[in-house]
C-alpha cells in the first residue's frame, strides 16, 4: 500500500513538474523581450526606418534637388551638412541591418540592391554635384541630377521589396508566436487532464486494493470469531503469561478472566491434561 501511494504521489508531482516547466517556457517564449516578441519588434522597427528615413533616402533626394534653385553659399552649404548628416545616419542604419537581417530575400533588397543605389547616389552627390553647384555649373548639375534621379529610383523599388518582403516576414513571425502559444496552451490543458486521469485511476486503483483489503480482514475476523464461538481460546505472551481467554476456555476451566490473566498455566490447578487438549 506505502509503495502505491509513494507512485500517486510520484505521478503527481512529475506531472506537476512538467506543467510548471511548461508554463515557465510558455511565459519566456510570449513575454516582452521573448524571442517571438523580439522578433515582431526587429520587423517593426526596420519598418520604422524606411518611412520616413533613415534607411530610406527620400528626404536626401528632396535636398538634392533643392539644389536646382540655390541661390547663395549659405543654402548650399546648409543642404551639403543636412545630406553629410543624413548619410552618416544612413550608413549607421545599415550598418546596424547588415548585423541583424537574416532572411535571404529580404537581405538581397536591403543590403545588396536597395544599399548600392543609395551609396551611388551619395557618392555622386558628394563628388560631383556638390562642386558643380559649387562652380554654378548648370548644365553638370542637370545631367547629374538626372543620373541621381536613376539611382533613387533603383534605390527606392528595392526599398518597396524590402517593404513587401518585411510585411511577410512579420505576418509570418506574429502568426508563428500566436500558433506557438496556442500549442503551448493545448499542451498545458492536455497535460492537465493527464495528470487529473492518472491521478483519478492511480486513486481508484489504491482504493479498489484498500477495498479488497478490508474485505480480507473482515474475513478473518469472521473466521476468528467463529473460532471463539465453537472452541476454547486463550492467548499467551512471549513469556508465557496469559493475555486473555474466551468464554468457552473460562467456562470449561472455571475460572475469571481476572483470576488468569497475567499468570503462567502452570500457577493454576488444573488438569494438565484437560490443559493440554484444550491448546491442541
């Protein structure tokens, strides 16, 4: 009986020790900084650098083209430090997305397509279009405003494939963190009602055994009472003293339950002989 109960309780707290494992790596998967939740917030954040910059060069292009119609050193040198500062923003952005993307495609766009057009693009502006506004050299600045005109726009469709391709990429991870959850979920209620079964049949096992027990003493005790209603019964202690007698011993000796408890047979006068047939 000790080594069923020793196995409920066994199966009871593996059971629990699993569920609470469960529960604890459900709650690190989900939580905030959890790796589904990381994930979501990396797809948003490149996201946020696309629109507006800085991984996108729009507001670059908008000042290069403020150029056409500068008029003075001061706006020139104004659109050459707010370009320098948005390149070097530029150039940590990508630095940072180069460490961090992961996914082939989306890797192509970004760092391969979308990042040659822009360093194109600023590399052209800091050579060439820079000193020919310089020089007031309008006829360069046209025909390097059209070519920076190309760059942007190879730069810019890489920049919506990046878009299409991150808003995949996050309906993907949201949908994996909400099917991961919901499995956990199942599997927690699914380990639950395990441990409820095995816990309700290890229960009716051990209390169907104490049934069957019961059933056995009560059996004995049924053939010790028959006993001591057809014959003469007396018990002994390891010394030899009387315990106690039945009715039919005390009857047929004549004697009190008082009167030989305690003492050794052979303190009472009484046949031996009778003594001895009534033990066997």
């Amino acid at each position: 009986m000790n080594g069923k109960l020793l196995l409920l309780t066994g199966v009871y707290t593996f059971g629990f020790l699993v569920f609470g494992a469960l529960t604890f790596s459900t709650l690190n998967v989900v939580q905030v900084d959890g790796p589904h939740y990381n994930r979501i917030v990396s797809d948003k954040t490149l996201m946020a650098d696309f629109l507006p910059p800085p991984a996108f060069i729009i507001e670059s292009s908008w000042f290069v083209q403020q150029i056409r119609d500068t008029t003075s050193s001061e706006q020139l040198a104004n659109i050459e430090a707010n370009i320098a500062r948005l390149k070097s923003e530029y150039d940590a952005s990508l630095t940072n997305w180069n460490n961090n993307v992961t996914d082939s495609l989306l890797r192509d766009e970004l760092i391969g397509k979308s990042q040659a057009a822009a360093r194109s693009f600023f590399k052209s502006v800091e050579e060439e279009l820079i000193p020919a506004a310089k020089a007031k050299d309008n006829s360069r600045i046209e025909a390097l405003l059209a070519k920076l005109d190309t760059d942007f726009k190879a730069h810019y469709n890489a920049i919506n494939h990046v878009v299409e391709r991150n808003k995949e990429i996050e309906a993907a991870d949201q949908a994996l963190a909400t099917s991961d959850t919901t499995f956990r979920t199942r599997l927690l209620g699914a380990i639950g009602l395990l441990m409820v079964g095995a816990i309700a049949a290890l229960t009716l096992w051990i209390r169907k055994s104490i049934l069957a027990q019961d059933l056995r003493n009560a059996d004995f005790a049924g053939q010790i009472a028959a006993i001591h209603r057809s014959q003469a019964v007396i018990e002994f202690d390891l010394e030899g003293n009387i315990l106690t007698a039945n009715e039919n011993f005390l009857n047929t000796m004549g004697y009190s339950l008082e009167e030989i408890k305690g003492r050794h047979p052979g303190q009472l006068h009484v046949d031996a002989a009778l003594v001895q047939s009534l033990l066997e």
